[in-house]
C-alpha cells in the first residue's frame, strides 16, 4: 500500500507548488514582451513599464513563498525542491528588475 504524506508534508508542497506558480506567472509577461519586442516591433518596449511591477510582486510573493517552503521542509525533514525552485525562479525576476532599474540594460 502507498502511504498518504501527513498534513505536514502537504504543507511543504503547497507552499513550494505555490511560490513556483506564482513565480511563473510573474515572469511569463516578461517573456512574451521579449518577444513580442524582438519579433513584431521594437515599439513594445514600453510594455516592460507596466510588466515590471506586476513581475516584482509576483516574484516577490514567490520568494516569500519559497521561503516560508524551505523552513517547513526543514522542519518536517523532507526535501525542499518547489520550494527552492519557486524561490530561485522569483529570485531571478527580482535580479533582473534591479538591473533593469540601475540603468545598466540601456
């Protein structure tokens, strides 16, 4: 018989599945502006000032998320992978929209 994970290990995979979706919602806007910048016309840059914040919200919910994930995985042992890939993915967005921000893109 298969066993059913406890409530706790159920905790560890809804905060990890959770920051990992919203991780990737935030940063789907980014990709299709990329595109649709690169492809269509170049005049769809400015879309990135209205994909930036929703992007940092997102990522950042994701961050926390994967956060919170990884210390209940580690106080229930098991292991943290949505967590953690929720959290690098956020990582990644809050990454470029510090650099976005610096100036150093342009």
């Amino acid at each position: 018989m298969t066993q059913r994970p406890s409530p706790r290990g159920r905790r560890v995979f809804i905060w990890g599945i959770t920051s990992t979706i919203l991780s990737t919602i935030g940063i789907v806007p980014l990709i299709v502006v990329f595109i649709l910048g690169t492809t269509v016309d170049p005049n769809y840059g400015w879309l990135l000032f209205v994909c930036i914040p929703f992007s940092l919200l997102a990522g950042g919910l994701g961050v926390v998320f994967g956060i919170i994930g990884i210390f209940a995985a580690r106080d229930t042992q098991q292991r943290s992978v949505w967590p953690t890939v929720g959290l690098l993915i956020g990582g990644v967005q809050l990454l470029y929209a510090m650099i976005f921000f610096s100036g150093a893109l342009s």
